[in-house]
C-alpha cells in the first residue's frame, strides 16, 4: 500500500510539473554563433527563458526574438529575430550580388533572420515559416547573472 | 467545509494535470469534419490519434495525419502524407520534389481538398499526431485507415 501510494503521489506530480512547464514555459540553453551580438557574445552560453503564453495569444510582433521548430529538421529548434509579418514586403541581398530579392509574406507566415548577418540559417536560405512552427518567445536572458537583462524588441534598418 | 472545497479543487486540479500530460504527449481524440477525406473517414467520425512528440516520429507513406494548417496556425487539417523527404510526387504534368524535413500531403477526395497542391510541402515540425483508429461510429471501427 505505502510503494503504491507513493508512485501515486510521484506521478501527480511529474504530471502538474509537466502541465506547468508546458503552460508557462521553459529554460533553454543558446547554441551557436547565429544571434550575435545578442546571445553569446564571447566563449560563455546564454540561458534564457522561454515563454509560451505569447504564441498562445498571437501577440509576437516585429523584432521579437522567437524560438521555432527548424523547417528542414524537425529535431531542431532555432533562434531567430522577427523581421516581416503578414502582408510586409521584405527585401534581401544575395551574397556576392547586388541585386535586391523582394519576398512578399502571405498570411500565417513570418520573416525570421539572424542576428549575425551571413553567418545564420534563416529565412534567406529556407524562406518564410509557417505561425505554426514558433515554439516560444525569449524575453530574458537568465544565466549568467552578469548578464542578466530584458530583451528588448528592435528592428534594425 | 472550506477544506473540504480546497480538497475537491486540489483534486480536479490533478486530474487535469494528468488529461493534459495524456492528451499532449500520449493519444488525443479528434472529431473529423468537411468531405476531404471522403472515400475512408466521413464528416462526424470520431478518431484517435498518436501524438507526434519527441519520442515517435515516425512518419510514412500512406498515414493519415492530422497537422497545423500551414496558413492558420490554430487549425488543423487532416490529409494523407504521398511522400516524404527527397521523393517526388506527380499530377499530371506538375510534379515536384519534397525537401528534407518535410512532407506532402494530399486529401483522398481530390476534387474537393484543400493540401500540398495549393501550400505546398509542410514542414515535419507542424505535424501534430498520426490517426491511429476510427471509434465512432461503432459500426464503422476500423484499425486500418
């Protein structure tokens, strides 16, 4: 009686836990070089918070740092910046080109690049994604402590 | 009395906790609706599908799945995948070639489905559960869609 109580008990709370995790949102640990100088701008990791609340309500606007699903492995996430929502048109040079692409953005769809141009796979090489893809919105850098800021929302020119 | 309330809503909180953690990672049940899929699932089928999460992905030709519409992302569209990554698919004169990491789906009745034709290949990532079985009607259960 008393063993079965308890992995009673332990299952309740593996499950509040996980509903909590999936209602409010996660820690989640940055990777790679795409989003400097934003994330990882020397040797140290990023840890930021992912919240979920704001996919939920449809309120992500341009120049919100988003996590998504990658389009080409869904295995993967990345980290990305807002550039275009729906309706926008956004223009974008080749490299070793100079000729201007313009990319219209139909409906449910978002424009999402690195920070660190040239050096980030984004929606230049795989085009725009699908609303249904974005996971999270990042909003606060949490570990280490030295860098501990908001993030703001900015669209660079 | 109010301990016996505070009691109750504790409770029902953990039930819910534990219908969420089945309905998101185990199996969910999903009420079917429009005539795209129209010879094998009818309008006001009930079925059960497999969660796609982190541990199953596995998808193959010819699965019924339900995914995220590509164009609305709170709504959900029920087709059949026609190839995975790297394969080609062909109407008629058109034809072309699924990226990896994606899927091509395509409604059983096609003079009246919205699918990869008009969107085209859907991203893996979007994919939300793999229909199991049909459970209702009862006269109709079947294993195999």
């Amino acid at each position: 009686m008393g063993v079965w109580c308890r992995v009673k008990n332990l299952l309740f709370g593996v499950a509040i836990g996980r509903t909590v995790i999936d209602t409010f949102g996660s820690v989640a640990r940055v990777d790679g070089i795409s989003m400097q100088p934003t994330f990882n701008p020397n040797t140290t990791v990023d840890f930021v918070f992912l919240s979920y609340i704001p996919v939920r309500f449809d309120s992500i606007k341009r120049g919100d740092i988003i996590v998504a699903i990658s389009p080409r492995n869904p295995n993967e996430t990345i980290i990305k910046r807002v550039i275009g929502v729906e309706g926008d048109v956004v223009v974008s040079k080749k490299k070793n080109n100079t000729s201007k692409i313009r990319n219209f953005i139909p409906r449910g769809y978002y424009w999402i690049e690195g920070d660190h141009k040239g050096h980030s796979y984004d929606s230049t090489s795989f085009g725009p994604i699908s609303k249904g893809l974005v996971v999270a919105k990042v909003s606060v850098i949490i570990w280490p402590p030295s860098r501990w800021q908001l993030l703001q929302s900015q669209v660079n020119k | 009395m109010f301990k016996k309330v505070g009691s109750f809503v504790f409770t029902s909180f953990k039930y819910f906790c534990v219908a969420h953690c089945v309905t998101e990672h185990v199996a969910d049940i999903f009420l079917c609706s429009g005539d795209s899929m129209e010879p094998s699932i009818h309008s006001g089928d009930l079925v059960i599908i497999q969660r796609f999460s982190k541990m199953i992905k596995n998808v193959d030709k010819g699965d019924v799945i339900i995914a995220k519409s590509p164009e609305e992302y709170n709504k959900f569209i029920m087709k059949r995948v026609k190839a995975v990554d790297g394969q080609m698919v062909r109407r008629g004169i058109n034809y072309q070639v699924v990226p990896r990491g994606s899927v091509w789906l395509e409604g059983d009745n096609h003079t009246n489905s919205t699918d990869s034709w008009d969107f085209g290949p859907v991203p893996k990532g979007l994919i939300h559960g793999r229909v199991v079985c049909r459970i209702w009607p009862i006269s109709h259960f079947s294993m195999n869609i």
